[in-house]
C-alpha cells in the first residue's frame, strides 16, 4: 500500500476519534468526554487538546487498547495458583509481558502477551490445562476506555472547599489573624480521619505483633506532628528490637527472655512463624522489606498496591488501604523520624501561635508553585523544609517565640537525654521547665515579617540551623559534619538533630532565587492597607489577595526561563583530570567542551533526540545567549525601607505599590563576562520520557546484568529505544517537540575553580506548554547523565 495513503488513513482514525471525544455545547462550547472537561471556545479548546492532562488520557487509552488486542482471559485454575506458573505456562507459545490476578478470589487472571501472534497461536489450541485443571481461555473483553479519579479518603475526609469558597469564607472574617485559623481549621483532620487513622495503626499493630512478637507500630510524620493535613499520607515505623531479642533468646533457650519483651503466643515461636525464615540480627534492610511486604499483601485486611522502595534515603514500603484510598508507608530505620515528630508536636505545644502560621506558610507556597511534589521528585521545597523555616523564624524573634533546640537541650534532666544513631536528640518531655514567650506579636505581623526576613536571606551562603537558632558560616559547618555526606546547594536548611543533612538539598538555583522573590514581593504586599483591613467593599483582603499565584512571577521575565545547572564544576573533578586538562591548554575551555560533548551525547545516544549543533557567531545563536544570559542574571531591585506591619499608608501609595513593579537591575557578579557558549538545535520524536521505570525494570529482569547495571547510560539508552519501538517503527511526519540549547560557562562564588555550566532550552513558541512535561523529567535526569558521562570519560 502507497504510504502516504497509510498516512492519509491513520490521520483520519486519529480525527475520527477526537471527533467522538468532543462533544458541542450551546454558545459555542465544547465538552471533552474523554477528561470530562468543559471549555468555553474553540481556542480553549486547542489550548485543552494539547495540554498535559488531555495528552496523557489519550496516550493512557491506546496504552491499554493496544494491552487489549493482546491479552487473554484465563480461569478455571486452582485457587492459589501463583501468577508465576500461569506466566510459565504461556510462555511456550511466546513471551508473556505481563500476569495480573484476581487478588479478592483468585478465580481469574488476565493474561498479557507480547503481540498478536502468540495471542492467535494460544486461541488457535483448543484445549488448555495446568497443574490437572482444565483452564478456560478466551479473548479479554474489550471495554470503553473510562477514567476516574482515585478514591481519597472515603466518607471520613472532610469535603474541601473550592478556591472560591475558601476565598469567600476567609472574606469574611474580621481580621488577619482570624483568616489564619479558618484556614487551620479547613486542612486539618477531621474526627472522622483521626479515628480512621487510629483504627488503621491498631489494625497494623495486631497483624504485625502475630508475625514480628514484641514489635511496635509507630506512627510519625504529619498524622501526628501538628501539622496535619487532610488527605496526607500515613507515615510509619515498625520498631523491631524486641523482636530481635526476642528471636535471639528462642536460639538460645539457656538465656533469659529480656522482660521488656512480651511473651507471645505458643504459635509465634511455632514452625510455621514467619521469624523461622530470616534472621533478623543478619539480614539486609531490602531483605526485612520484602518480609513486610509479604505480610502486608496476604495477612492485611483491604491493603494493595503494595510496593517496596530500597533505593530511597530511608527505605521504606509503600501501601494503599483498598476502602479508603489512604496511602502510607512503613519504615524499619527510621528513629530520627519519631523524634523529628516530638520535637514538632512540643513546638505546636509551645505556642498557640506555631499551628496557624505554618499553615499559612505552606499554603502560600503551594499556590506561588514553590512547594510540593507532583511529579515524584524535583527541585521544590516539601512540607517539613517549609515548617523548620518558619521554626527558625519564630527562634529568631526579639524576643523569641520558641527556644533553640540547643537552649532545650540545656532544660533536659539525666534521664531524658536520648542519642539516636549518633546524634544529640534530647529535649524536655513535657513543657513545664520552659519559660513563657513575652513575644506578644498577632499573626498578622509575624507571616508579614516572615516574608521580609527571607525576601533578603542568602540561603547559599550559610546553613540555616534551629539548633543554634542563628545562620551558621559554611566552612564551620562542614568542619563539625566532616566525614558525613551532607549536601550543600543554593538553600541550605538544617535538620535540628540529624546534622549532617539538608532538607533543602534537592532545591536548585532556580527555585531558591523564585523563593526569595516571591518573598519580597509577599512582604511588599503584607505592608498595605489591603493586607491589614478587612474591605468595606467587599473585596479580596488579607490572605485571600496574599494566596493568589502568580504576583511575583508576571513582575520577573526570569521566571519564564528553562535554565537547569549542571553540579559539574572543576574543583569537583579529580586532581589528576584537572592536570591533564591544564596540561592541554586553556583548562576552562578543555573542560567546557568536555561537558558539552556529554551533553549532546545524552540528547543524541541516550534519549534519541536529533541534536544539531549551530553555527558559530550567528545573528540568532547571539540573540539567544543574551536572552539566556538576562534570564540567569535578571533579580529584583534593591527594596524600599520596611515599614511595619501596622503602619498606614496613603492610598496613593498602595495603588502605586499594587500597578507599578519594582525596577530591576541586573547582577553582574555570579557570571563571567567572558564564558564559553554552544547552542544546540534539537528535535524530539518519541515519548521517551515516559515509562521509563516499567521498562527498565522489564530490561533488567529479576538478576540484571553487572554490564548493565541500573542507573548506567547503557540502560538508559535501551530503555529509550524500547520505548520508540513500542509507539511504532515508522518515524512521524513532524517532530513531537522542537527545541533549542544554550549552553553557557559562569564563575560562582567559590572563585577559579568554581566555574559552572547553565544550560537554557527554549521551545518552539507554540510548543511551550507541551515541552513542560519534556523538561520536568530533564531537570531531574539530565545532570545525573552528563555528570555519569563526564567521570567514566575521564
């Protein structure tokens, strides 16, 4: 067949299916029953077809049409029978990709196979049996493709209100601070969420006490901080030292039972117990995961989705109570955590004042996009960084609101000191031994003065510490932590107790410099008559003009900018690569293209992107590093003399203030004058970037290859031509994305050999809200690749 007419028939399958995703309203609206969207005209319409949400239920729907096409129904099998024989058995007609059980019954299983095929050459057999059942097996069903959101929560969750309505009930309080408890009052657990989360530990503990004797079930985190919000995940740890004890003694039955350990039943120390299988004195922290899995899947009433995570900075494994939607996770090295959790809950204890104001906070930085996680990593603050900020700011008061944490150390008695995995974790039990604040500042002051502290803070140049209560000089701080893996970047805040780690460590440049001023322009907002006074008009006021996104970002043309910093720097560098370097000639120029060769060679071998380097000195290669360079330098002007917060201004000036953007300057000393640049134009075909994680794991099998170890370029790039083969051999007419890369040289404060490189992409314009989700996944495995490649390459 003529392959423009295959072309000419494809796109016409494509029209013909948007044509029944959309649906005509009155008016000239349109509904898309695909993502249950309704949008005004036909240019909000284009805009909603080619955004995120839309682009993914599509690619969702073909994922799982195609899975049909492909897949068999199979029952008749004994009850039990593990989805490994089943795949075992199909695999002799061809490979199988994939077994998913009925989990409730057992009765049934939905066979998926690698093509078409094998599906025929199983449907072509007219009898099947295993293991002496004869086994049922026909086509799977095929079904309209429908998607609904998870549940979250069920009946105990609190209904949440709408931007709007949260908007029109914070109107109309009296005051600031008034504002700020109706906004605790909105996040935070219902009764019927506590009593659920309640019920849900006392459930885990009965489970996990009959398989680990004299284990405890602790929960950590927000449930139970003080600082809950609604819908958070269940964080927990599952203390296993009795248990350990425990088994230890059942060894050796000439040694006492320890009496802080409970005696079990006589069927826990049985055969049949689950401690017969692993030594849990000896065992790896993967390996005690795997057991808790296990018992989490077949013993936990309504738990699935279980998932073990041994690659995470505490590993941990992942849950999801059925009933509910509650997610949560369980640690088994996690102490730090449960004092972590005291500390704040003795905060909240401390003053009334604690709750509402971190409230506030994180809220503000949920809407100025500053916070949160949505795409399972990146470089925004979390919930934890945002609260020990405002910790210190209360530390930090004259006179304070909350003491140190060293002042609290100074409070405990003998008997309360605890010293966990080696770091100093003692502070009083109870709040008696500590002195009343005679800080007698209203809410409304303290978030304005929140905002005007860290609008001018250099979070890069110091560590922000709560146990000192004061910013502590950087060198100083890598002498006390010396031999521990602390990270230092552009916002370095402190952990109280764990002091070799950064909360903030994930934060990159872009974010701290947003932070800062979304701040400032917070603060300068916080000084008018629209902040302090309820309207008499009827208007937004107070938190409600302060929440809404966006005001910092339309007065900084740096915000729009895709820049992403590569940690590749030459102090960074081994001594004998910097000799062989300067050995060559010029060692800052050697050393930038060294980078920038890894750098296409990322783009070119491993994500298969075509990458066309550009031609030196021209007119639009110019025009695009100045554009780059102003989007790195661009900062706002100094500001204005703070007045405080309850200081009248003309209306003339607070009009001036809302209209008229601060002036700006540019900041001519974090960049060379001079640096080196490449520009690169780039065009992107397939979807590489999504499902990156299925795959790898489907590459690697259950024993991966040393040659092909997780994390190496190699993986990556068959992972990559995986993917591209599964969305078809034939390449497209037209590139999925175009782009463009600048890659530019800049000095940093640590001097010479501190040289860094920034590298800014701009997508073609009608293009932009597409690249998006392109460049989310770069920012976080692009500077992993290219410093990969730069090490084994020297």
């Amino acid at each position: 067949m003529d392959p423009s007419r295959v072309m000419r028939v494809e796109k016409a399958g494509m029209a013909e299916s948007m044509q029944e995703d959309l649906e005509s309203l009155a008016r000239g609206g349109f509904r898309c029953r695909l993502c249950h969207v309704t949008v005004a005209n036909k240019p909000s319409l284009d805009d909603h077809l080619r955004g995120k949400k839309h682009q993914r239920l599509e690619s969702l729907r073909s994922v799982r049409q195609a899975q049909e096409l492909r897949s068999v129904f199979v029952s008749g099998f004994s009850k039990g029978t593990p989805a490994s024989e089943l795949s075992d058995y199909f695999q002799a007609y061809g490979e199988v990709i994939n077994v998913v059980m009925d989990k409730d019954k057992g009765v049934y299983a939905i066979v998926e196979l690698q093509d078409k095929e094998v599906l025929e050459k199983v449907l072509a057999q007219p009898h099947h049996s295993l293991g002496g059942q004869k086994l049922r097996v026909k086509p799977r069903e095929k079904k309209d493709f429908k998607y609904t959101q998870p549940r979250k929560q069920g009946s105990a969750k609190r209904e949440q209100l709408s931007p709007k309505k949260l908007a029109q009930e914070l109107c109309q309080a009296d005051d600031v601070d008034a504002q700020m408890s109706l906004l605790v009052q909105q996040f935070e657990f219902s009764e019927g969420e506590r009593r659920l989360r309640d019920l849900l530990v006392t459930l885990f503990q009965e489970v996990f006490l009959e398989f680990f004797p004299g284990s405890a079930i602790l929960p950590f985190g927000s449930s139970v901080n003080g600082f809950d919000v609604s819908g958070c995940d269940l964080d927990l740890f599952l203390d296993l030292e009795k248990t350990k004890k425990f088994q230890a003694s059942t060894k050796s039955p000439a040694e006492p039972l320890a009496e802080d350990v409970a005696s079990p039943e006589p069927d826990s120390h049985s055969e049949d117990s689950i401690l017969s299988d692993i030594d849990l004195a000896s065992a790896t922290t993967p390996e005690v995961l795997e057991l808790v899995a296990t018992v989490l899947q077949k013993c936990v009433p309504g738990v699935h989705h279980v998932q073990v995570v041994p690659n995470a900075r505490r590993p941990v494994v992942k849950f999801c109570h059925k009933e509910s939607g509650l997610r949560g996770d369980i640690s088994i090295d996690n102490k730090l955590a449960l004092r972590n959790t005291r500390f704040l809950q003795l905060c909240t204890e401390t003053d009334e004042r604690v709750r509402p104001l971190v409230y506030a906070v994180r809220h503000w930085a949920k809407q100025q996009a500053l916070a949160g996680n949505p795409f399972g990593g990146g470089p925004l603050l979390n919930n934890y960084a945002l609260t020990l900020l405002v910790l210190f700011f209360l530390q930090t008061r004259n006179p304070p609101v909350l003491p140190t944490v060293a002042r609290l150390k100074e409070l405990t008695e003998n008997e309360e000191q605890t010293v966990v995995d080696g770091w100093d974790c003692s502070f009083p039990k109870d709040l008696t031994r500590l002195e009343p604040s005679s800080n007698t500042e209203n809410l409304c002051t303290l978030l304005a003065e929140f905002f005007h502290v860290f609008g001018d803070y250099n979070f890069a140049s110091c560590m922000i510490s709560l146990r000192e209560g004061q910013p502590l000089p950087l060198p100083g701080v890598l002498e006390s932590t010396v031999g521990s893996k602390l990270k230092l970047g552009p916002f370095n805040l402190q952990d109280p107790f764990e002091l070799s780690h950064n909360v903030a460590a994930n934060v990159n440049e872009k974010t701290a410099l947003r932070f800062q001023r979304c701040c400032q322009a917070a603060a300068k907002y916080c000084r008018s008559l629209q902040y302090q006074r309820k309207s008499s008009k009827g208007k937004i006021w107070g938190l409600v003009r302060l929440f809404q996104p966006g005001t910092a970002e339309a007065e900084t043309p740096a915000a729009t900018g895709l820049v992403i910093s590569l940690p590749l720097t030459l102090a960074s560098l081994p001594a004998q690569t910097r000799k062989q370097l300067s050995q060559a000639g010029n060692m800052h120029q050697c050393w930038f293209q060294k980078v920038c060769s890894s750098i296409a060679f990322v783009l070119k071998d491993v994500l298969r992107c075509d990458c066309l380097e550009a031609q030196e000195g021209s007119e639009r290669e110019g025009e695009a590093v100045t554009e780059c360079k102003q989007r790195e330098q661009q900062t706002e002007a100094d500001a204005e003399q703070p007045s405080s917060a309850g200081h009248k201004r003309s209306l003339d000036e607070e009009e001036a203030d809302l209209s008229s953007p601060a002036p700006k300057r540019l900041r001519t000393d974090t960049l060379s004058p001079e640096g080196e640049s490449m520009t690169w134009n780039c065009a992107m075909w397939r979807r590489v970037w999504l499902g990156r994680r299925r795959v790898r794991r489907q590459l690697r099998g259950p024993q991966p290859n040393s040659q092909c170890a997780a994390g190496s370029l190699e993986l990556e790039a068959k992972v990559s031509e995986a993917i591209s083969q599964q969305e078809g051999e034939a390449r497209p007419t037209d590139p999925l994305l175009q782009f463009t890369v600048h890659a530019r040289t800049g000095a940093d404060s640590s001097g010479e050999q501190g040289m860094r490189i920034s590298l800014c992409f701009e997508p073609a314009p009608e293009q932009a809200a597409a690249f998006q989700e392109f460049f989310h996944f770069l920012q976080g495995f692009l500077p992993r690749a290219v410093e990969q490649h730069v090490v084994s390459a020297t």
